[in-house]
C-alpha cells in the first residue's frame, strides 16, 4: 500500500545528465551526475546506472566528492540544503540546511570543515561566492548558517569559477572581467578586457576558466573561440596572457588534467582538444563526439575524462583519447513535433530524438534504447538551410506498424514537400525496416495521424491522416507481391472531407467501428465500415485542439478540447452534447488501462491537472501548479506492476503512470516510489560485486569465478550444466587452506569480517 504522502511532482527518467559536470569516483569505477531532484551513480564500465540518490526536495545543483574522505559525496540543491552520501550504500548521512537557494558546490581538501557555493541575494542576477561552515554534530540534520563571503559579481555557472594550485587561489569570470581571490592574503586582484569587437569580428566576453593543479596559470574561454593563459597575475600591472585558437566558436569548457601537463577544451565542433604542454602546436584530437561539448571532466586518478554533451549524453574517455563508454539520456531536440508515444512492445518512450531520428528510451531503467533513423539524410549542422523535419510519428497494434511524417517548406508562401514512410517490425534483426514510401501523401501539412485498433476488431490494420489541405485518407494494407517475392504495400483507400474546411485531428473508437475527424470547429463521426458521415457535433467555441473517445465502459462518450478554452463531452448514443466544462486544455491524454483521462490546463501561475471520467464532469483529482513553465504533452504508462493506492483520489494511479513534458523539455511524473526501486536486478548485483573489498577470499573466488566463466562460454547454450557441491568448489577448498595458515602465522594481523565467510 502506498501513503498518499509519497505522491509528489519530480523531475523523472530523462532529466538532463548534462545540467552540470559529472564527477568521477576516486577510483574511476563510477561516475556521478545530477539529474533532476536525483543524484545518479553510473558504472564507468557497464553503463548502468547502479544506484539512485534521492532526498533532495527541488533540484540538485551541484556535487562534489568529500576530499577527506573519498567513499563520500556532497550535493547541493535548489532546496537550500547541503547532504552529504555514502554512494556505495547509497545512504544519506547528514544533512546541513543553508537556508539560501544554492547553485553550485566546490569543495576543497585545505578547507576540511567548510565548502563553497553560489547564492543569490534579493537581486537575480547578482551572484555570491560564499564559504559554508559544516558544523559537526552527531544529529543527521544540521543547521549551517555561518557564511563567508568571498566574490561578488559572479557568474552562476560553475563553469565560471576555478580553485587554484591547491587552493591557494579562486578565479571567477563573467562577462569582460576576471576576478582572483587570494585566500591567504584577502585581496583580489581583477583584469578587464576590451568588450568591443576586433577586426574579425570576435568577442571577448569570457565563457569558462579552469586553473593549473599546481602552477599559478589561468586558463579563460572565450566568446570568439580563443583560451587565454593567464600569468603573473598576482601583480595587476605585470601581468600578461597568451592565446591558444583552434576552435570557430565559443569555448565551451575547460579542464587541466591532474598534473597540469594537458588542458582540454571542448565547443561546439563536437571535438575534444587535448592541448599537451599547453603549447599551440602540440595538440591531439578526438573528433565526431555527436553534439556539442558543454562540460569537461577529469578523474581524481587522471586516467580517465567524461564529455557532458548538448544532446543529454555523457562519454567516458581513457586517457589516449579513446571513448569507452557513452551514457545516453533522453535526448533534447529543438522541438518534439512527434508528442510522447509509447511504443506498445517495449513500452518504451518514443519522441523525436537526433535530428531526423526517432528514439526509444525506457523510463524504468533511464535508459535509451537504440536510435531510429527515419530522415535517412546526413545532417549538416547550419542554422541558415532549412532542414527536413521529423512532424508525426504513430505505433499500430501490437507495435507492429510504425507511420512517421517528415516536411520541408523552403519558404510560407510556397508547398511543403511532405514524405509519409510506413515501418513494419523485422524480428529477426529485432528492428522496424521501411516497407512503403509515399511522396506528397496530402498536398498540404498533415495535422494528424492515427491506426485503428485491429485487435479489438476483425478488421484489418488501417491508418488514416488528416490535412490542411481540407481531407482526411484512408490507407490500408494492400497485397504488393510479385514474381519475386510476397510483400505487402499501404496505398490510399478513401478520401473524405466536410466543406472545404482543414482537418485537424482525427482519433479512432475503443473497437475501431467509428472515425472522429474535427474539421476546425466541427467534429464529423464515420463509420470505419462504409465511410458514410453518421453524425456531426458543432461547439462554436474555437478549433477542436484535442479529440478522443472514451474507453472501457465509457467508449460512448467523445471528447473534444477548444482553443476557446472549452471542454465537451458528447454522448454518441443520443448525438448530444453530455456536458461542457470552461478550460483551457493544453494536454489531454486517455489512460489505456482504464476509464480515466487526464487534461492539463494553462493559468496565469502554471498547469494544473484535471483527472476525471467521461461519464461525469466532477473531476478525480485535481493539482494546481505541477509545473510553472507550459505542459506541451502528456502521456501514459502502463504499470508492470499495479500500485495499490487505496484513497479515490490517487486511484487512477494505480494501473498506470502519468509522464508530462514542459516547454523547457523537462520530462515529470508522480512519484510513487523509490527510484532506487527502480533499479534492476542486474544493476544492483554489478554494484554488489564492484564495492566488495579486495580481501584475499575476493581474489581467490575472482581467479576461480574467471575459470569457470571460460568453461561455461566453451559449453553449449543447450547442454545442461551441473553445479559443484559445496565441498567440492575449488575456490572454497582453497579459500580454507588460505585460512588456516594465514590465521597460524599471523593471528594478530589479520581478521577477516564474519560477512564475507562464505555459509555452507
């Protein structure tokens, strides 16, 4: 049973693993992001993500390893709270309440006691470096208000601010000005450059800084694609820099490896410049990253590095500049033209991904799943050519069928060049594969697209568009066999229109015998048999914005959502308008698993969500302000595993789960549950074996467990395996001969904890 309590707003599965640098364990095997409200720890080998931190209350804005103690991280949040974690465990040890809204955390070995964070006062753009006193105290939630303030006039990106040769100094840059604070002198020392353009048109505004481990060097980004180094700047008129240039474009981030012999720098040419010696003719490169570099990050142990990418992804990089493992989170288009589907096979997320690719990302692992290439079109990354764009994209029953829409409009007064492509499912290459291409399938943009439910019905699959153009077709599954091979084809069945007027949506009933199609402010009902007009409804209140039917035992009802900001209810029984309700519908999605749709409205404060039954319009459940940007779509998720929400009001719930995308493409859900739930099993075992210590059982059982991995890969996948009786385990045997005659010699030495004797 789940407590009403737990139910709550939070940045979910997809949240932007590139908000902020990811930070490396101490010993490289994991790497740590923010996501969302959650800390993320993900395996540097295997790619999972092997454990979740969450207690965070808003969202996370910064981590930081604990210097003096390496199995420790701290993070700070929008919430006003420092906590402190063992990530192994994945527990939260102490939490130190600020009070201020925190942006960004630094934490340096010469300050044991304290950290340093970004707040801002009663102004909004005015920025603070402040150092935090973390009192020590046995209590798990501690108040930390003594603060120390160090800069002022700073930029809010951690990327603008640098601690330097072991903490000596602190650098910070925003706009044209570098500012260096000397912690053992108290004094600052700032550098202006000229803001005005050069002759190739180049800016100087700074854009990130980093500092040399163990020198008095700065290195700056700038706005023009230059890195300054920066020298003898503990003397304001002595001081001097010089210029390395490769990159066309801003200067992205900037980091100096763990000795101080390379800085990396990365931009938006997708390409990782290692400068060796930090000279402009030793440099190497690793180029085709996939999007543009934002953060740079190197491991404590400097063999490895990590990218933060402006497509959600996160690569691992050894040190000879070779990518080993890339993190891919939902990836942030420019627009999501395609709405949130969901894939009926894997129940996975589909929406537009890459430029011109459909991605799948599954929400229960946070994981994308592969790419689809729909376009099928190298993409050249210019903002002045116009790009083919990925629009419509929908799933037949069972996932079988995929129908995707692609446009191009040189200019407003001339036609778009449309592209409709219908995908079917290989499983053998486990893949969808084109089957039909059809040129100009309308002569104007496609507003919507839909299949019917073959499933349900006896019918055949059909799918049916709708057209500016003033129609809305039909398309069906036609025998394309020839002398060669059997093959099925999709071709254009029926053409129906009402007055000349656009179509702009089109949805299917429960058991696919009746078409809606809105033509702008009316909605005209077909039968899917004869394709005879039944019926039609008139709400002269705006265009038909939303359209669907009701399901389960209310599938005589259809609803319709007005861009004059009105709700209708009909009752197809009586061709009646059932109920009409004021509301400014920007989202509306039916539950598949029950009788429930949810609407989510616009106000001058936020969205708020209407949950409730075609066949009454009091509402389930109603929350105001689930976000305060606009919801552009919704959708939802069929549970694995039911819920068990005992109050009415969360009841809808329980069989499946709501996700809704904001206008800043942040994906939220209601939390019903741990994300450390979540994980899976494998997930949890990689994390269990990885943190084992290195006792000498954990050698002995390694060296046996390899021997026994190559025998098994050695066996056929359909012979039987025996396992040994305990007694005869050659790791065991060996493991107590060990024992005992480590135990005789060194009794004193030497104990090993009862939990790692294995039981027999």
């Amino acid at each position: 049973m789940v407590e009403q309590e737990s139910i709550r707003v939070v940045h979910c599965g997809g949240s932007e693993l590139n908000f902020r640098r990811a930070v490396f364990s101490a010993d490289s095997k994991y790497i740590f992001c923010v996501s969302g409200d959650f800390i993320k720890v993900y395996s540097t080998v295997t790619e999972e993500c092997v454990h979740i931190l969450h207690g965070h209350r808003n969202l996370v804005t910064g981590i930081q390893l604990n210097p003096n103690n390496h199995l420790q991280l701290y993070s700070c949040s929008f919430d006003g709270t420092i906590k402190l974690w063992d990530y192994l465990d994945g527990i939260l040890i102490k939490t130190f309440i600020v009070g201020h809204k925190l942006h960004s955390l630094f934490s340096l070995a010469q300050a044991e006691d304290s950290v340093f964070t970004i707040i801002n006062e009663e102004e909004s753009d005015v920025f603070q470096l402040v150092s935090v006193k973390l009192p020590k105290s046995t209590s798990q939630e501690v108040e930390a208000k003594e603060l120390s303030f160090v800069l002022d006039y700073i930029n809010q990106s951690p990327k603008c601010i640098a601690f330097g040769n072991e903490g000596e100094y602190v650098a910070a840059v925003r706009d044209f000005y570098l500012s260096v604070y000397f912690f053992k002198k108290k004094a600052t020392s700032r550098f202006t450059l000229s803001s005005s353009k050069n002759k190739k048109h180049a800016k100087n505004e700074f854009t990130c800084v980093a500092c040399h481990p163990k020198e008095d060097c700065i290195a700056s980004g700038h706005m023009d694609g230059k890195i300054r180094l920066w020298r003898n700047f503990d003397d304001e008129k002595k001081y001097m820099y010089t210029c390395l240039h490769w990159h066309h474009d801003m200067v992205m981030d900037l980091a100096f490896s763990v000795t101080g012999t390379s800085l990396l720098s990365g931009g938006r040419e997708c390409v990782l410049v290692e400068w060796r010696d930090a000279t402009e003719k030793n440099k190497e490169f690793l180029p085709r990253l996939g999007a543009t570099i934002e953060h740079i990050s190197v491991s404590p142990a400097g063999d490895l590095f990590c990218t933060s990418h402006s497509d959600n992804k996160i690569t691992v990089i050894h040190r000879n500049l070779d990518a080993s493992a890339v993190i891919q989170g939902l990836v942030k288009d420019r627009n999501i033209f395609t709405g949130l589907i969901i894939d009926p096979r894997t129940k996975a997320l589909v929406l537009n991904g890459k430029p011109g690719h459909l991605q799948f990302y599954c929400l229960q692992r946070d994981k994308q799943l592969y790419n689809l290439d729909i376009i099928q079109q190298e993409y050249i990354n210019d903002d002045d050519l116009i790009q083919i764009e990925l629009t419509k994209a929908a799933f037949g029953c069972f996932g079988k069928w995929l129908a995707t829409v692609e446009e191009r409009q040189e200019k407003k007064e001339t036609e778009p060049e449309l592209q409709m492509k219908l995908w079917v499912f290989n499983k053998k290459t486990q893949g969808f594969i084109l089957n039909t291409k059809i040129a100009m399938p309308h002569d104007d943009h496609i507003t919507a697209l839909c299949f019917s439910n073959a499933e349900k019905s006896e019918k055949p699959i059909t799918l049916v568009t709708a057209s500016k153009d003033g129609h809305f077709k039909v398309w069906v599954l036609t025998d394309d066999s020839d002398i060669y091979k059997k093959a099925v084809g999709w071709t254009c069945d029926f053409v129906g229109s009402y007055h000349k007027y656009q179509a702009t949506n089109c949805c299917f009933s429960e058991d696919s015998s009746l078409l809606a199609v809105s033509f702008e402010e009316i909605v005209t009902i077909w039968d899917s048999e004869t394709w005879e007009l039944k019926c039609t409804f008139c709400q002269r209140a705006g265009k038909i914005r939303y359209l669907c039917f009701g399901r389960l035992t209310c599938s005589k009802y259809l609803l319709g959502a007005t861009e004059g900001g009105i709700l209708c209810c009909w009752n197809l029984l009586t061709c009646t308008l059932e109920w009409s309700a004021k509301l400014n519908v920007r989202v509306m999605e039916p539950d598949p698993n029950s009788e429930n749709i949810a609407a989510i409205s616009r106000s001058s404060v936020g969205s708020d969500l209407f949950v409730f039954k075609p066949s009454e319009p009091r509402p389930l459940y109603i929350q105001k302000s689930i976000s305060r940007e606009e919801v552009q779509w919704g959708v939802f998720v069929p549970r694995d595993v039911p819920e068990s929400f005992t109050s009415e009001a969360y009841q809808w719930l329980n069989r499946s789960q709501f996700y809704f995308l904001t206008k800043s493409q942040s994906l939220l859900t209601f939390s019903t549950q741990s994300p450390e739930e979540k994980l899976t099993p494998t997930s949890k075992q990689l994390l269990a074996e990885e943190s084992l210590p290195t006792t000498p059982f954990y050698f002995i059982l390694g060296k046996h467990r390899q021997r026994q991995d190559e025998k098994l890969k050695e066996t056929s996948e359909n012979e039987l395996v025996q396992l040994p009786l305990a007694e005869n385990i050659p790791a065991i045997n060996e493991f107590f001969c060990f024992y005992s005659s480590f135990f005789t010699l060194q009794p004193m030495y030497y104990r090993l904890p009862l939990s790692y004797v294995p039981c027999l």
